[in-house]
C-alpha cells in the first residue's frame, strides 16, 4: 500500500542492521498532501538522492526507512526509522534532522519518538541513572509513596545563608526534595557554590537527607567545570532549564555526573500544549527526549495548577517517563507535576499519577500563612 504514496522505493527497503531512531509525523491533511511524508524521509536524511557526489552504497546506508503510513480525511500519520549513522547518539543532531527544517511545515507534528534498545550504550546516549526507588532510598524513603519536592519561592535575591536556613527548615519538616527558582541567575557562579556548601554543611550536621537541586547556569563550555565544582562543594542534584540551554547540556552533562538531573519545562509551551495543534508533542520535549538524554526528573505543569496541562496530556506525558518495553529498557524517569499546586490536590495527584511521582509545590509551601512547616505538615497529611 506505501508504494503507492512513495516515489523512491528505497525509502520502503527493510532497515540495516544498525541501532535506528523512530519518530512518529502526524500531518494535517488539509495543509499537506500525502507525499509530504517522502520529503521528510528522504530530504530530512540525505538530503536529495544523487548519487553525482555520493555513492550510491553510502546513500544506501544513511537513508531513513518509511515504516508505516495511515492517512484519512483529518490525518496522514507516518513512522520514520533514522539509522545511527546519520545522528551517532547525539540528540542535538537527531532534533535537527527530526524537525529542523520540518519546523517550519505549517500542520506537521513530531508526534513521538522511540528508539531501538541498541541505541544506548551508557557511554553517550545514557538515559536516567536515578529511578524513583533510587531517589527514594536517597532520601530516606523505604515505603512506595510519592515525594513531595520545594521549590524555593522568591528565590531571586535570596542569600546562601537564606537558603540553607529555608532548606533546614523545610527539611525538618519532612519535605524529600528542593530546588531552587528556573529564574535563579546569580552574577557569579561562586555564589552557587557558597549556597550549595552551606546546605551541605548544614545537611551533613544535622543528618538531613533532603536533595537540594541547584540551578545550573550555563556559560558557555563552562558548564561541566561548574558541575564539577559544584559536586565537589556537595551538590546533590541538579536543575537545568533543558530547551533553553539546549539538549546536548542535558545530554553531555549526565556523562559526567551520577547526581540526579531535573529537567525544567521552560520554552516548551512554545511547542504547543494540545494534541491538535502542538508542533512537537509534549511527550516528545516533557518525556521521551529528555529522558533518552539522561534527566531522572521531568517537570511539568500539572492539570491542577495555574498552567495545567490537559488531563490526558499529563498523564501521558507521566507514562512515557515511566514506559519499560522493548524500546525503553533504560532507566524510567520520575514525573514531577508542578505549578499552581496547593494541599488539596494532591490527593487528585495521587489519584491520577498512583505512586511514582514527585509533587511539586512552590508558593504552596513557601507563601502559606502560618509558616513553612504547618505548609508543609499540610501538604503530607493531603499526599499520605
């Protein structure tokens, strides 16, 4: 049936031998005929198929396989293969050829995105290091309740001494993780690392296991030096903002680093939040990128909040962090659903997400009327 739809059979070919990247296109019928498929394979692959400058063999080896095509009055949907030899484990250039260009393409959608097991070979193309029962054995946990996570609000201006003090505090009061601010920026990163130091001296005295995520800013090539120093002053987790700085920040850095990595959601509205009309999926940027990319957390909006996903978004976005088959043997990834969120919806949280999932609560905890610890004695008596 393909045949009919294609040109070039060799886009039709069985698959080489070789470990492939799969994306699913989703193509609005009427913006875009149906051979809008084939220039994604093929122009999104090689190019064009001229053998003037190339051997053909080459051409050969490098070329995307069409695995499936469905279409109707609304739809086309394709599925792509891109063998390894086109984007050899970085993400970065995978992205470029998925939807680079594509991007453009008024209607077309990166719906979703696998891979075959043999892709990830724990040296570049890692996945998560740190599961959901590794976070809770970090922290103290024993049973399979989900975490409760922070986020330190205002915490634009905030002192280190501040921080450690709130972190304390918090801590005492049995919260499992905090993070700082996405829009924590500090003119220097030594004042990264006075807080983080402070919190870590102040953790080891008083044997607190409360993760403290530190934003990590990105200079430049400087990123993984500053990692580095970071852990070396007792950071115990990171936060990047991962589609601002780019997904190869997220991708080289779980190279070097078994700290657990929180990947922030900033920019990805901007792709679009609905299943209609998204340009990239939200379990393509919230779960199934970042997570091949090695981040042990995603952040995202909750249906709860004040920026809430679709219900069924969400919880979609949540199953593909979690997935174990045959294209996701690594590592699952921990959901953490965020913003907006108050005591009473975390029983809703609980609810919908079961058990292997990080709430997430920023003015929730840190603006409540009577304090942080009643917040947060609030927020336990909800979740547990």
């Amino acid at each position: 049936m393909m045949k009919k739809y294609i040109k070039n059979h060799e886009l039709l070919e069985p698959l080489n031998n070789v470990p492939h990247a799969f994306a699913k296109f989703r193509i609005n019928a009427d913006k875009h005929p149906i051979n809008i498929i084939e220039e994604i394979a093929l122009g999104q692959s090689l190019g064009a198929w001229d053998s003037q400058h190339v051997d053909i063999e080459i051409l050969r080896k490098k070329i995307a396989k069409i695995i499936n095509i469905e279409t109707n009055n609304n739809y086309h949907e394709a599925t792509v293969a891109f063998p390894i030899d086109i984007w050899h484990r970085k993400l970065s250039w995978l992205m470029t050829i998925l939807f680079g260009k594509m991007s453009f393409f008024e209607g077309v959608q990166l719906n979703s995105v696998w891979f075959s097991n043999d892709c990830f070979d724990n040296i570049n193309l890692i996945g998560p290091k740190n599961n959901i029962n590794s976070i809770r054995n970090q922290v103290g946990v024993n049973n399979k309740d989900p975490l409760l996570m922070g986020i330190l609000k205002p915490n634009v201006g905030m002192s280190s001494e501040k921080i450690a003090f709130l972190y304390v505090e918090a801590a005492e009061a049995g919260i499992h993780l905090l993070k700082d601010d996405e829009i924590r920026h500090d003119l220097s990163p030594l004042e990264s690392l006075k807080r983080v130091a402070l919190v870590a001296n102040e953790a080891q005295k008083r044997n607190l296991k409360t993760l403290y995520a530190v934003h990590l800013q990105i200079e430049g090539n400087k990123f993984i030096e500053h990692a580095k120093s970071l852990e070396s002053a007792g950071a115990n987790a990171f936060l990047i903002n991962t589609w601002i700085t780019g997904i190869e920040v997220l991708q080289e850095l779980r190279k070097v680093t078994s700290l657990p990595i929180m990947s922030h959601p900033a920019l990805v509205g901007a792709f679009g939040i609905q299943e209609e009309n998204a340009t990239i999926h939200p379990r393509v940027t919230l779960a199934q990128f970042i997570r091949a990319a090695g981040a042990d957390f995603s952040l995202f909006p909750s249906p709860y909040g004040k920026l809430g996903l679709n219900k069924e978004i969400a919880l979609d976005v949540a199953k593909n962090c979690l997935v174990n088959n045959e294209n996701w043997r690594i590592n699952g990834m921990t959901p953490v659903p965020s913003a907006g969120i108050k005591p009473e919806h975390a029983p809703l949280a609980k609810k919908d997400f079961s058990e292997d999932f990080i709430l997430n609560a920023g003015t929730g905890i840190f603006s409540h009327p009577n304090g942080i610890q009643k917040s947060i004695e609030e927020f336990r008596k909800e979740l547990y």
